[in-house]
C-alpha cells in the first residue's frame, strides 16, 4: 500500500470548548468514529478524552480531508474547532502525546489514551502507511520525553499531590481513606487516591448525595457517609484528606488521639483540622501552604522540561517529515522503474519476435538486447530519480505528485499510465489526440532548470 495522501486534522479541547461542547462533539466510542470518518477517507484515527476530541483523516487532496471532517464537527461552534493541515496535524500529535497540550502539563495518561486509540483505529482499518508513521512517531516521542526530561515529574494538582504524600506515609493499598468534603479539590483527592492505590475509601459530605456521586466514580471500593459521622470513620481510616468550605474546625486533637498512625492533609481554606492536632505523636498533619510549596515547584520544573521537549519535538517532527519525503520519493522511484521494466520487457518480446521471424534467436543475442534495454532505462531514469530526489529534499510535492500519477500502476489498470505517456510521447498516437492533451501532459516532470 503505498503512503500516498496528506493528513488533515480537527481539534476540540479543553483550551476553547467547554466540557458540553466537548460532549456534543464525541462520537459513541473512539472506533466508532473511525469508521465512519473512513466513508470518505483513506486513513483515519480518533482520540476522545475528557478534555480533547481529535480526529484526523488521510485523503489525496486537502479539500476532501477539510469536507470529511467538517461533517464530523457540523454541529461544533466553530470558535471551538482548530483545523489543522499535513504538517499542524503532525506537530500537534507529537505535542499531545508529550502532554504540552494537557490541562496538567506533562501528565502521563494521554500518552495511554494515544495508544489505545491507536489500537482502536488500527482495529477499525484506519491506520495505513501514512498514519502509522504519524502515530508511532507520537508514541515514541511521548515516551522519550517522559524518559529524558522532568515534564512528568512530581505533582502539579493539589489532590495528586495529596496522594502522593500518603503514597510515601503509608501503603495505600492496605489502607482505608478518608476524604471529607465532595467538591471539585475532594473529587480530585478521591480519583488521585484511587489512581495511586487506595482500594477503600470513605466518602464524607454535608450533602450525601453529592458524596455517594463521588463514591461511585472513583475505581475504590468506596461508600458515602454525612459529616456527623466523620469522627467515627477517622478512629478506622489510615488516610485522611479534608476539603470542605465549613467555618471551624472538622477534625481536632480530641477527635484524631485514638486515630493511631493517621496521615492527615488538609486541603481546606480556612483550615478543617484544628492546629493542636499536629501536636499528637502518632498523626501527621500537611496543610494546604506546605502542598502547594510542593506543587508549585513541580510546575516550575515542568515549564522548564517543557523547552526541553519543546526542543525535541522540533527534532523529531523534522525527522518524521523527512522519513515521509523519503518514502513519497522511494515509491514513485519504484513506480517509474516499474513501469519501465514493464515497457522493456514488451518491447524486447516484440524485437525478439521480429529477429526470430527472420531466424533462429540464440539465448546470447537475447541476452545482449535484454543487457541493452537494460542500460537504456538505468540511463533514461538517472536523471529523474536525481529529480525526485532533489524534490522530495525540496518539498516539491507536486512535482511528486504528478510523478506519481504518470508512473503508479495503480492510477490506470493493469498497462498504467506510463504506456499512456510513453505512446504520447512517441508518433504512435494520433496527431488530433495528442492535440486533446492537457498543455502540461507531455512536460517531464524531471528536469532539473
């Protein structure tokens, strides 16, 4: 199959659509929508996440790529919408799955979702020779980066790095967590604490719908209980996060001294936990300051890893167009040489039948003619192979394009297009056809001037 066609690419995410647009611009699932995207399209691979739906589409012309893909973001706002041509829609896939293009920059779980989608695309007959490459290079460069700089490291979210704290203090999995408060900072520390382990959790809020919500959502065998009951779940839990906007204290001193070895963090602003409560020997307290010294030195260390991967997406995104110019110029090579050896081989038939209607043709005179054409062609095809070469290291597309048309087998039956051009070329076709030809038919798409 060859890697013919250029990629278009559409984006909605978390930068310019809110989580209702990006519910309406979702397809069912991943595959789903590949398939779909494929009715009028080579190649296409879809990424759906939370924050980010991206499709992207393999067609011969722009144009077509640009239609496709209108159709699946018709009912977008389209200030919501970033389209993206060949190159955008590479640069993009690299910084996604380097995770420049996250809510929390440098985070991990895209680079899983690019894999699965990945997966899903390749499942549903999306990913051809064109996307293979535009895909793998982004998977690859997600990995390096995480590899070589500090775009990943540490804790940029206050519920992450509430997590991560009780992660060092104590054995998550073995532990019971507790996390008071069901609002946007208690819902991240519940999923983070689950992410990092914790498979059981209690759940505490003043309203428990809201907390049994939590409950539900977070992968922990978790269940939801009303504030009045926090004391007592505090006596059982190893972990305790709080993270309610309640004036005084939810917890103190009296009520963590039969705790035992409890990791306390409190996230809230004005303080859940009375101060004295660090004073017990057996309880650790964190506070919001001391989480978010944390944080925002990790932030720091990531802007300053992202100029590193910044550096080497521009690396490898040069790389990758590279290896596409290659291949483009390595396939219409093949195409031309084909061509001609298919040419040269019926013409050496047709001497060969001619010198046997006069005589006996011996095995060394065929071997001379087959050594003669053999030559013609190498010589013939220099000059244009050192062309498409020069453009492919150019970005002389049309050039290769149009190289592609006169010489790929594929563009017109089993004779091709060559014997087309080959007979316009000689006086075997017609005056008034050659007439009829585009001005440009007969022009050599070669020459070096």
């Amino acid at each position: 199959m060859a890697s013919t066609g250029v990629i278009s690419g559409v984006s909605v995410s978390h930068e310019r659509a809110s989580v209702d647009v990006l519910a309406e611009a979702s397809g069912p699932d991943q595959r789903t929508v590949v398939s779909g995207l494929l009715g009028g399209a080579e190649e296409a691979f879809a990424l759906q996440t939370c924050n980010r739906v991206e499709a992207y589409v393999v067609t011969e012309s722009p144009v077509t790529g640009r239609a496709v893909l209108d159709e699946l973001v018709a009912d977008v706002p389209d200030d919501s919408v970033v389209e993206m041509d060949h190159e955008e829609s590479l640069r993009h896939l690299l910084r996604v799955a380097s995770g420049l293009e996250s809510l929390v920059l440098g985070e991990d779980q895209i680079l899983g979702q690019v894999r699965t989608a990945y997966e899903e695309a390749r499942g549903a007959g999306g990913i051809g020779p064109v996307l293979e490459d535009a895909v793998t290079k982004a998977i690859h460069v997600g990995e390096r980066v995480r590899t070589e700089t500090a775009i990943n490291e540490g804790a940029v979210s206050l519920g992450t790095a509430a997590a991560r704290l009780a992660e060092t203090e104590t054995d998550l999995g073995n532990s019971t967590a507790l996390v008071v408060g069901a609002g946007e900072m208690g819902t991240l520390s519940a999923r983070a604490l689950a992410t990092h382990g914790s498979d059981e959790m209690i759940v505490a809020n003043r309203t428990v719908p809201h907390a049994e919500h939590v409950a539900t959502e977070v992968d922990a065998d978790a269940r939801a209980i009303a504030l009045p009951a926090v004391p007592a779940a505090a006596e059982r839990a190893d972990v305790i996060v709080t993270a309610t906007s309640t004036e005084g204290f939810i917890l103190d001193a009296d009520t963590l001294t039969d705790t035992g070895g409890t990791v306390v963090i409190d996230l809230a602003q004005p303080r859940d936990v009375a101060p004295a409560a660090d004073d017990l020997d057996a309880v650790a307290v964190y506070d919001l300051d001391e989480l978010e010294s944390v944080t925002d030195r990790t932030r720091e260390r990531r802007r300053e890893a992202a100029e590193r991967v910044e550096s080497t997406i521009d690396e490898e995104f040069e790389r990758l167009l590279d290896q596409y110019k290659r291949k483009r110029a390595d396939e219409v090579i093949a195409a031309m040489y084909e061509s001609a050896e298919r040419v040269k081989s019926r013409e050496i038939e047709t001497a060969v039948s001619k010198l046997e209607a006069e005589g006996d043709v011996s095995d060394r005179q065929r071997e001379i003619l087959e050594s003669l054409a053999d030559a013609l062609v190498g010589q013939l095809l220099a000059a244009p192979t050192k062309s498409l070469r020069n453009a492919a290291a150019d970005d002389d597309w049309t050039t290769i394009h149009t190289a592609l048309q006169l010489f790929d087998p594929e563009f017109a039956g089993a004779d091709g297009p060559s014997d087309f051009v080959t007979e316009a070329m000689s006086d075997e076709m017609p005056a008034d056809a050659r007439d009829e030809l585009p001005a440009d038919a007969l022009v050599s798409p070669f020459d070096d001037d």
